[in-house]
C-alpha cells in the first residue's frame, strides 16, 4: 500500500489524526487575513472588464498575418485612443480588443489598422459588442449566483440542519470573494468564461462541504447518550476520515486545471485559456481549504452553543478529568446508544498500540463476577 494509502487507513481507523476544530482560531485568522486582502485588491485595483462587459469592438485579421503582437497592439491603440488587447491565434491571425469604442470609431480604428498592418480593409473582421448586453450577462450571472445560494441554504438545511447550511454558506462566500480578489490583484480579464469558472467552482466546494457533513450527521446520532466524546470530537473525526479523500479529489481535479493555466495559458501565450482557468484554481483550491479548516469548525462552534451539548461537554470534561483522560478525535462508525460507559478514549495523534489492548485492563470486564 503506497505511504498515501496507509495513512489515509490509520486516519480512518483513528491512529492518527489531526486536531482542526481545536486550532480552528488559526484558520478563521488565515481566512480572515486573505479576505481582507482579496477586498483590498477589489477596492484599490478593481476588476478588469472584458469587452463582453464594457463593450467595444473586436478585430480579426487574415491567417499568417506578418505583424507581430506588440507592433499591432502599438497601430491599435495609436488608432483608438484606448488599451487594446491583442492576443495571436493558432492560425497565425490576430484578435484585437478595443473595449469602449462605439460603431463609429471601430469603422476609423478598422481604416487605419488596415493602412498600418497593410492588410485590406475587407480581410479584417469587425464584431461590436453593446455595453447592454454585457450588462445583461451580468445580471444573469448575479441571479445564478443568487438562486444557487438560496438553493444551497435550503437543502443544507432540509437535509442536514440549518446550522450546517450557515456554515456552508460562509464557506461558499469566502471562496467566490477569495477568487474574485485574486482576480483584481492579478489583473486577468474577466470574461464571460470567468463567469463560468467561478459557478462551477461552487459545486466543488459544495461537495467536499457536504461529504465531511454527511459524515458528521451519521456520527452525532444519539451523542448525547454518551459521555466518550463532545461535538467537537465527532467533527474532529469526520474531518480527519476524510481528509485524504478531500486531498485526493482536489489535486485530481487541479492538475488539469494547472495544466490549461501555466502551460496553455503561461508557456503557449493562450490568453483566452487564462478566463476560466485561473477561476477554477483557485477557487478549487480554496474550496478544498473552505470545507476542511472553516466549515466544518465552524458548524462545531454553533452546535457547542446549544445547551444540550454545553451539558455534555461537562459531562465528557469532567469524567475525562477523574480518570486524567485527554481529549480525542478518533475517526470510526460506532452507535454511541451501545458504548459502554467507561470506555476510555484515544488520544489524537500516532499511538503505539491499539487502545483495544488497554481496554478493560485493571477493571472487571463486566462478565466475569
């Protein structure tokens, strides 16, 4: 079994595990610092629109075109008096970008690229894009988002419980405002691919959210019959036994996403490949982060609120501290209405034998008389 493999069973098993819940402060610090960087970004630099957005115009020139990017990004804006964006196609035309122009214009800004390229004017394509209708893409794009939020909040809390549904909402806004700012700090082009990018991202992070719920739901049934473990216990546990699964399915679905971004969109000069890719890494990426260090501690701080589980909590200290016990995160499926009462809990982290063994020593198994 490969050193991945192995650990991914000793976390499942409960041989090792990590404390998240406990350092959870950590995590909303982290959070809280990179989202406060991401609002900076979008306050100071602010997005760069695309021309679906601003609207404008775009100009193709014939195949095998001889001008070079940098010299026909140079004719452009002379010719317009705005930024063009010049990108050079796998056929050897060039695509040129002049956001802001209306019909007008573009017919002067198409005479003169003709004059300077030496191409004629009927071999270059004119395509104008109304301010409207990106406007209209926006809208849309902000209703999607808006529909899929309320969505989301209303399964999470049908299927699980509202406190669940809270903290994966607030996971969900930190990865789309995290995306968002890295956007406004890089200074990629948003586009209606990024739109696409940015929704799909959603769904990963959804996933991973819902998949340590489900495994938290299953585990906290009748808790309160039982003085082994808190809340915070059983998160500890969900996270840690499917960490590896979580880790697994985001570098699965990163390394395609890296692929199109530093070798499509860095090393070919695919510019248009950077529109969704940068979205859809960075957000799977904080997805991935979102749902193992902010979700899930974040569900086990509102649930320690409730007095039920504030009562166990006491109970589950206070016998801990009779019998000198320290807290644990052990991962497993067991019912707690069968767990005997006086079973001693593992100690998170790397143990040297299993706690089977120490099981019953010293004690009345509770068959013998």
């Amino acid at each position: 079994m490969s050193k991945l493999g192995n650990l991914g069973a000793r976390l499942h098993r409960g041989e090792v595990g990590y404390d998240f819940v406990k350092n959870r402060k950590i995590w909303y610090s982290v959070s809280i610092l990179i989202t406060i960087l991401a609002i900076a970004g979008l306050a100071v630099r602010g997005l760069n629109m695309g021309i679906e957005f601003q609207g404008g115009a775009v100009f193709t020139t014939p195949k095998n075109t001889s001008a070079s990017v940098s010299q026909a990004e140079e004719h452009a804006e002379e010719a317009s008096g705005h930024d063009a964006i010049v990108q050079k196609l796998g056929d050897g035309s060039l695509r040129i970008q002049v956001a802001g122009i209306d019909t007008g214009a573009a017919d002067q800004i198409k005479g003169k690229l003709s004059d300077d390229l030496k191409i004629d004017a009927e071999q270059i394509n004119a395509e104008l894009v109304g301010p409207s209708w990106g406007e209209q893409i926006a809208n849309k794009a902000w209703q999607g988002l808006g529909i899929f939020l309320v969505l989301v909040v209303i399964y999470l809390a049908i299927a699980f419980e509202w406190r669940m549904a809270v903290a994966a909402f607030v996971a969900l806004i930190h990865d789309i405002t995290i995306t968002v700012g890295i956007y406004a700090l890089v200074g990629f082009e948003v586009t209606p691919g990024t739109v696409i990018g940015l929704l799909t991202i959603l769904g990963y992070s959804l996933y991973d959210t819902v998949v340590v719920f489900d495994s938290l739901k299953e585990q906290t049934k009748d808790i309160t019959k039982q003085t082994r473990w808190t809340y915070s216990d059983i998160a500890n546990r969900s996270i840690n036994s499917t960490l590896v699964r979580s880790i697994n399915t985001t570098v699965v679905a990163l390394l395609p996403v890296a692929g199109l971004l530093f070798i499509g969109g860095g090393v070919l000069g695919a510019g248009m490949l950077n529109d969704i890719s940068l979205s859809l890494f960075v957000g799977l990426a904080a997805g991935a982060y979102s749902s193992i260090f902010i979700a899930t501690p974040l569900v086990a701080d509102l649930k320690e609120r409730e007095p039920q589980m504030k009562a166990l909590r006491k109970r589950v200290l206070a016998k801990r501290a009779a019998k000198g016990e320290t807290p644990q995160a052990e991962t497993g499926d067991e019912s707690y209405a069968d767990e005997p009462e006086d079973v001693a809990p593992a100690v998170v982290g790397p143990r040297n034998q299993p706690a089977s063994r120490n099981r019953g020593r010293g004690r009345p198994s509770g068959k013998r008389r």
